[in-house]
C-alpha cells in the first residue's frame, strides 16, 4: 500500500514526544477508532464506548452540519502497529527573499516535517472521541463535509502491559483535567448561543439592563449584602432561557445554545425579551418604578429588605415567575398570562412563601423550597387542580411544616 504523508510538526512535553498533523474529516473517520484498545478486557471497553452519549454526539454532528464556522480544537490520537515514520525537512529553500536559512533556529527546522503511515497502522482517540462520533454521524449525512480539516495530535502507544498503562494514564489525565467552559465565559463570549447574546445586547444597549441595575457575576444570586442590582447577568441568563424555550415557542435549549439564527432572529429574540419585562414590569407597580427611576439603587433599598420584601427583586423571584409565565402561556398571548400573573402576591412575608421560601427569623432565603413554592402559586392559579394533585401538594406541604395533611391551608385562589 502506498504510504501516506500528513504534514507534522514534532514536539516533547515532558516524556511524551507528540506530532501535530492535519487529517481530513474523512480520513479521520475511517482511520481513527475509539479507545477500545486501552484496556484487554472487552466489558471494560465496552464501558467506554456506553460513555459515548449518542445524543452529544448527534449535537456535535448538527453542528457540523448547520455552522459554517465550525471549529475544533485538537484531537489526541494514539498510535501502534504498523510502520509509522518520521521525516525531517532537514533542508529547505526559501522562494522569496523574506528569510534566510541560516537564521532558522535547528530546534525549529527539527520540528518541520512529514509524518507517514503504511496502512496497516491502529489508531484510536484518546481525547475527542465524541468529537469523533459526531464526525462520523456528520459524514453518514454529509460528506461534503470531509474536506474539512481538523488538528490531530499523535502519540506512540505500546501494546504492552506497560504501553497499556502509560496510555491508560494519558486517557485519565486528558479526560478528568478537561475543564468545560463555564456559565460566565458563555455568556461573555458565545456568539452561538441565543440567551448569551440576548444578555450581553440587553446589558451594553438597554438602559434598564446596564451593568448599574444588573450585577456582572456568573452566580445566579446576588452577594447577600448587595442592596444595588435587580438581578446577575447569569439569573437573567437562566430567566431568558425559559423565555426563549418554553414561552416564546417550544424549541431545544441545545438548539438555542449551538446554532446561532439569523440577524433578524436574534432581533426578534431581544424585542421578546424587552416586551417580556415590560409586562412584568405591570404586575409590580415597584418593578415599574424601578425601571424608570433614574437611581434604582433607592428602589431596590426598599424592596428587598430584612423583612423580606418583594420576590421580583430577588433572582429566585424572577425565575418562579418566568417559569409561572410557561404554565399559563398554554392557549394564551404574552400579554394575556402575564395580566394573570398580575393577581399573585409578591411580598416574601406573605404566603405563599413566608415560612417556606422566606425564613423570617433568619432573615434568609431557603432556594431549596423554591419548586414547591411554584406548585403553591400553580394552585393559587387554577392549574395545579387535579384530586390527585392538589393530595401530593398537601402532603409535601405537611412534611415540610411538620404537620398533619389535615391542618396544611393554601392560599386562597386568584384564578378558579
């Protein structure tokens, strides 16, 4: 078979002598496996080939499929067998008279080269093997798509006991010390992501949504000494999230995070966003009042206090009743169900959740209750109604206040 050539830069980190190359998405595919091979038991491969999550693979495959400007970092790919080889420009002749040859370092010149195969070569992914799969699903729908290139990184592996363990190691410290990105990165930097580029738009170009009025953190809730913010940019994250999947129409929150729309589309999604809090600004005539007061900080001071104050100025407040919104949207306009929403109590020393989102004694918010509270304000709107719904709400309630279901009491209903 004739050899094969991928263009390599060899490098050391520490033991390891590595090759970075270019492969196509098509060869890539057909040559590369998963790391089946690490292990001589085959229910122990078999383990990590369950660990292969088909959906994430099909996310990665949707991607490369519907992103012009798809990109992968790296893969790392395992080598033995066959008669891999390395070949060295040890001489090279410049065709413009921008450098010269003498002026090259020999590290650098010992780094350029060719790395070749026979064919008979296995290789198998350490790192990146659901990138693989979703390659491979891509290429079952596409192959269009196999032109592509992406950076491969090759190591030697020996099938020995020692070989197997060496590898072993390097698939464990490539896999636990990966990092995902985090809340904040997203949110700072996604260009894919519908909800991260809603936020950032709201917060550089909306008055009512500066980084004055919204706190610049990747925790959901606000420091308890912070008397200034209405909310963080990540809990206004998580609010746009149910926003966009669950209220303005169904769709995936994978697919408002991985594809990004059109110019128009996210336009739609900002105005939706907008138009959202300008009705929930009219259930609260202090939300009002906070988004048109020239010092918010005076507004907020006095509605979230020691005494608890009003639940759309707290985070938690904010998600219940987006996630409110998504149950009475159902057969509704937008401006229908928040006029609804209207009806409920917001002060957090009132029921429903004084003694169960808010502890007066301590002054607290207990975020652990927040979803029973939501079923109570579900009751409080005629949606939770069901015999057998309103019994699994009493006897929650009655484990919660240490009580007999007989003397639990709801809130009188706003809607019947």
């Amino acid at each position: 078979m004739k050899r094969r050539f991928l263009p390599a830069l060899r490098g050391i980190f520490g033991d390891w002598a590595y090759y970075s190359c270019l492969m196509s998405l098509t060869e890539l595919s057909a040559r590369v496996t998963f790391a089946k091979e690490i292990h001589k038991s085959k229910k122990l491969s078999a383990l990590i080939q369950r660990e292969l999550k088909r959906s994430r693979a099909k996310e990665i495959a949707e991607y490369l499929q519907t992103n012009p400007e798809r990109f992968f970092n790296s893969l790392v790919v395992a080598v033995y067998d066959g008669d891999p080889a390395w070949h060295q420009l040890d001489h090279f002749t410049p065709q413009v008279h921008d450098i010269a040859v003498d002026d090259v370092p020999e590290d650098a010149v010992a780094s350029l080269g060719f790395l070749s195969f026979n064919g008979e070569e296995k290789l198998f992914a350490l790192d990146g093997q659901h990138r693989l799969a979703g390659i491979q699903e891509a290429l079952s729908k596409d192959n269009a798509l196999g032109d592509d290139e992406v950076s491969v990184i090759i190591v030697a592996h020996k099938n020995t006991a020692p070989g197997l363990i060496r590898t072993r190691r390097l698939f464990t410290t490539l896999n636990k010390t990966a990092k995902p990105v985090s809340k904040g990165e997203i949110i700072a930097l996604d260009e894919a992501d519908v909800m991260a580029i809603t936020v950032r738009d709201l917060v550089e170009n909306q008055a009512h949504f500066s980084d004055g009025r919204i706190l610049i953190v990747a925790n959901s809730n606000l420091p308890v000494s912070d008397v200034s913010h209405l909310t963080t940019i990540a809990n206004l994250y998580d609010v746009l999230t149910i926003l966009f999947s669950k209220v303005k129409e169904k769709t995936p929150v994978k697919e408002l995070q991985y594809n990004r729309p059109s110019d128009k589309c996210l336009a739609e999604y900002r105005d939706f966003a907008l138009l959202y809090f300008e009705l929930l600004a009219k259930t609260s005539p202090k939300l009002a009042e906070y988004f048109a007061a020239a010092i918010p900080e005076k507004v907020v001071k006095s509605q979230r206090t020691a005494r608890g104050g009003n639940v759309l100025f707290r985070p938690v407040g904010q998600t219940l009743f987006a996630h409110l919104t998504e149950a009475l949207i159902k057969g509704r306009s937008l401006e229908d169900a928040m006029a609804i929403l209207k009806l409920l109590p917001t002060d957090l020393a009132k029921a429903p959740y004084v003694n169960l989102l808010w502890n007066p004694t301590t002054s607290t918010l207990d975020l652990r209750r927040q979803l029973l509270v939501r079923r109570i304000l579900l009751y409080m709107l005629g949606i939770v109604k069901t015999p057998v719904q309103i019994k699994r709400l009493r006897d929650d309630l009655a484990r919660v206040l240490a009580c007999e279901p007989s003397e639990v009491s709801f809130p009188e209903k706003v809607v019947n």
